[in-house]
C-alpha cells in the first residue's frame, strides 16, 4: 500500500483505539452500575447484567 | 416530534434505548465491516492524495461527528437551562467523552495525514486551530460538569459552557473561506455538487453512516448508564438523609 501504509495503519489503528476503547468502557461502566443497583434491589425490571442473580 | 416528547422521561428513555441498543449495536458492526471494505478494497487511490485518501474515510466523518455531537450539546444545555428537562443533562453527561472521542480520532487521523500531504504533522491554521478547540471545548464540557459536590450545578455550568462554545462551529467550518488556510476548502459538502468522484464519495458517506451509528449507540447506551448512575446516587443520597 505505498511508502504511506504507515500513516494509513496508525491513523485507523488509532481510532479503533480510541472508539473500540470507549464501546469497552461504556459496556463495563452500565454492567457496574447495574450490578450495584440490582445488588441494592433498585434495579428495573429486566435490566440485570448476564450472571447476576436478582434475589426479588 | 411530538413523538419525540414521549422519550423526555427518562424511565420510558431507558425502556426505549435498551430495546434498540441490540439491533443498533449489531448493525453498526455490519455497517462498519462492510465501510472498512469498502475503503480499502473498493476505493481507488486518489489521483493527487494516493493511497492516503483511505485516512479521509475516517478524517471527514470524524469531523462531521464531532461538530454534531457539540451541536447535540448546546441544544441539550438550551433545553436543560430553558425547560429544564430532565433528561437533557445526563444525555449531555453521556454525549461528551463520545464527542470528545470523535474529535480527538478526527484530530490524529488530520495530523497522520498532514505528515506525507503537508510534510508537517501539524500547522496552526485556521482549520485546525478551530478543530483542537472544539476538543478542548469537550474536555472543559466533561471537566466542568464533574466539578461539583452537586451534580445539578456542574450541568449547569456545562450547558452554559456548551452555549457558549457553539459559537465555534460556524468557525470550524466556514474557517478555509474566511481565511487563507492550508487545509483544502470544502469538497462534499458544498452548495453545488461534491468535488469527489462518486468512486471515493460512496465509501466515505458510507463510513459517515456507520460512525453516525456508533455515535448514536454510544449515546443511547451511556446515557442509560447515567439515568442508572443518577438512581444510585439519589438512592444513597436518601440514605444519608434518613433518620438511623
């Protein structure tokens, strides 16, 4: 891909980084929060993080 | 848009992004796979850029995102300061970092561009000066509304930042007209018809599209973090308050 395959690869290398990284810690972060509230008991219905056992 | 309206209530938002969130979440992966191909495989080397016009398909979409998501912004500082909608500042609270993202990958793939197009990585034009501006404006958006004890004040202090900061906008864009810049003029989206041939301009709105449906899923996905976020801190608030 030319002398510029470089630049190209960084360039999307860094924004899989950058957006991939966010989607991760935009999922861990509303498993967490749902994992408090369910342990709680506030959690709404149907919202519970898979392996979460909701005692209601 | 009365429709609209029934999403205003964040229990029924929470109801509503949760049923979309799986379907959007796989269609954006489609969407995305099927872009990448196309820009790589599809797309032909620009005639003057070469092979380096691939980066446009994640420069110019990036770009468009970020303007849009601060667009998003002030309008939800508008409707929290003016009607006070409940929603509208944990949507705010959410959109940021998303928006923040979108300019900073806007900012890089410019800069790993500019180094073979330009021979520089960076130069303080006008374009790009607006541009790291608007970045800055999304970090000073995430800063100011974590900034207090109480959560009301910091979104506040944010919308008013995000009303402010709009006025940037119609600088980034209409910046390469009101100055001499190196960075190119406008080339999709013109008055006439775009200066890109329809071999190059089929991937990059395609890429524009998939990226709109990553915005738009991280949004809906943060902000029902942030209503559940809210819950909890309102749950151990009364806690706090109740009488041992």
């Amino acid at each position: 891909m030319s002398n510029h395959a470089a630049f190209i690869l960084a360039s999307y290398l860094a924004a899989f980084v950058i957006l991939g990284g966010l989607v991760i810690a935009s999922l861990s972060a509303r498993n967490r929060v749902r994992r408090e509230l369910d342990q709680r008991g506030l959690a709404p219905r149907g919202s519970a993080p898979r392996g979460v056992d909701r005692k209601r | 848009m009365a429709d609209l309206h029934f999403l205003a209530n964040p229990a029924r938002f929470r109801r509503f992004s949760q049923r979309v969130l799986p379907g959007l979440g796989f269609a954006t992966v489609l969407m995305l796979c099927v872009g990448l191909y196309m820009a790589f495989f599809v797309a032909p080397a620009d005639y003057q850029q070469g092979q380096t016009v691939r980066i446009m398909f994640l420069h110019v979409p990036s770009a468009w995102l970020s303007m849009m998501g601060y667009a998003l912004l002030a309008g939800l500082g508008a409707s929290l300061l003016v009607w006070r909608h409940p929603l509208a500042a944990l949507m705010a609270r959410a959109a940021a970092p998303v928006g923040a993202s979108f300019a900073a990958v806007c900012l890089l793939t410019g800069s790993l561009w500019g180094r073979p197009m330009w021979g520089t990585y960076w130069v303080w034009d006008a374009r790009l000066t607006s541009m790291l501006l608007l970045f800055f404006l999304y970090l000073g958006h995430i800063a100011l509304s974590r900034a207090y004890d109480e959560p009301e004040r910091g979104d506040r202090a944010a919308a008013i930042l995000a009303l402010i900061g709009v006025i940037n906008l119609p600088i980034i864009k209409f910046s390469v007209d009101w100055w001499n810049t190196l960075h190119q003029p406008a080339s999709v989206t013109r008055l006439d018809a775009p200066a890109i041939h329809n071999s190059i301009l089929v991937p990059l709105l395609w890429m524009a599209v998939s990226l709109l449906f990553l915005f738009v899923f991280l949004v809906l996905l943060r902000t029902e973090t942030e209503i559940d976020r809210r819950r909890l801190e309102n749950a151990a608030a009364q806690e706090e308050g109740a009488p041992a």
